[in-house]
C-alpha cells in the first residue's frame, strides 16, 4: 500500500505548490490586484492535470478559477462606473463567471476524475446562485432558478453515475438559496418555511434513495470514484 500511497501523496503536494507559485508572483511583481496570481494556480495547476492527470490539481484549478473571476469583477469589469452601478453589477458579473467556472469543470469531469470535476462544478453553480441573492432588483428569481438547474443536473448525475457527492452538494444548494429566495419573493417568513420544507422533503427523499441504491447497487471503490 506504501507505495501507491506516496504517488497520490506527491501529487497532492504539487498541486499545493500552485499555490505556492501564485503567491511567489503576487510578492515578486507586486501583484496587488491577484489577477495575475489567480492566472498562475489556473495555469500551474492546468499543466498537472495535461502532465500528470492527477485530480489533486483540479482542487486548486478551481480554487484559482474562482479567485480570477472575483478578482477581475472587482478589479477589471467594474472599472469607471459610479459606486451604485459598480454595486449593482458584481453579483451579477461574479454569477455568470462562476457558471463559465461550472461549465469548463462539467467537461472536465469527462476527461479527468468525473466524481470530484462534477461536484466542484456543483460548487460553482451553488456559488453563483447564492452570489444572486445579493442583486437587488430581480435576484432572489434568478438565484431560485439558478439554484434548480443546478440541484437538477446534480441529481441527474447522481442517479447516472451514483456518486453520493453530487446528492450532497445538490441539498446544500437547496437549503441555502430555496427559503432565502421564496423569503424575498413572499416578504414573510412563511415563503422561508414553505422553502425549509420543500428541501428538507427532497433531502429526505435524497438520503432514501441513497440507502436503496447502497443495498441494490454494485460496490464502488474510492479509486473507481476518482
């Protein structure tokens, strides 16, 4: 076992050392917007999935990707508007750079560790759609819808593939954006009860359907997983 253990050991510290090199260029040029830091994890840690097809990297891909799209909304995108609009703006320019997140690690998990390229892409959706909650006009409607899509599609991948981490992260998404939103769309606490409700009925019927699919399904090795 000792030596199929260090391997995955070394792989998980090169991937650190993406962050390491990201760092190393914010101090050397001075980067004080991280735009050019985010750049380099992305980069480095791109060069070890292509180099070394090693999931550890997708870790701090992601990490990087979604530091680069907060730093270039807050640091680029917005540049010579008036406080107000720079305000109303950047829930919505940081959704829409996590959804591109999502969708670039949705097609990587075809090619590379599928159970943990998903459910980092699940990640960034439930980002985005709790990022919504924050626009003043519309966005509790767009953080449900965003929100729904990405529980569908995360639970479509779980009944495709069984992968208990895509359920999960589908729940999590349900309980954070479903009574925040249906509170802000009925101003009363009744809509944040109604919200409870509806996803405490689909995390119950989620941890039903878990347990059916453990007693009827074939076993999966963690290696098999990722």
């Amino acid at each position: 076992m000792a030596w199929k253990t260090r391997p995955a050991l070394g792989q998980v510290l090169l991937a650190l050392a993406c962050f390491t090199a990201g760092f190393a260029w914010t101090v050397i040029v001075e980067d004080e917007k991280l735009v050019g830091t985010a750049i380099v994890i992305v980069v480095t840690s791109l060069a070890g999935v292509l180099l070394l097809r090693a999931g550890a990297f997708l870790i701090t891909g992601w990490a990087g990707a979604m530091m680069l799209v907060s730093t270039l909304v807050l640091n680029v995108i917005d540049d010579g508007r008036t406080d107000d609009d720079q305000f109303q703006a950047i829930p919505v320019h940081l959704a829409v750079g996590f959804l591109i997140v999502a969708a670039i690690f949705t097609a990587a998990g075809f090619m590379i560790s599928q159970t943990l390229a998903w459910t980092l892409a699940g990640l960034s959706g439930g980002a985005a759609s709790i990022g919504l909650q924050f626009e003043e006009t519309r966005g509790e409607w767009l953080s449900l819808v965003v929100g729904t899509v990405m529980v569908a599609i995360l639970f479509l991948g779980y009944v495709l593939i069984r992968r208990h981490a895509l359920a999960v992260v589908g729940c999590l998404i349900l309980l954070s954006t479903w009574p925040a939103s249906l509170y802000r769309i009925t101003d009363s606490q009744l809509g944040a009860a109604l919200g409870l409700i509806a996803a405490g009925a689909v995390l119950i019927m989620t941890v039903v359907l878990m347990s059916r699919r453990r007693r009827t399904g074939p076993a999966i090795s963690d290696n098999q997983a990722i």
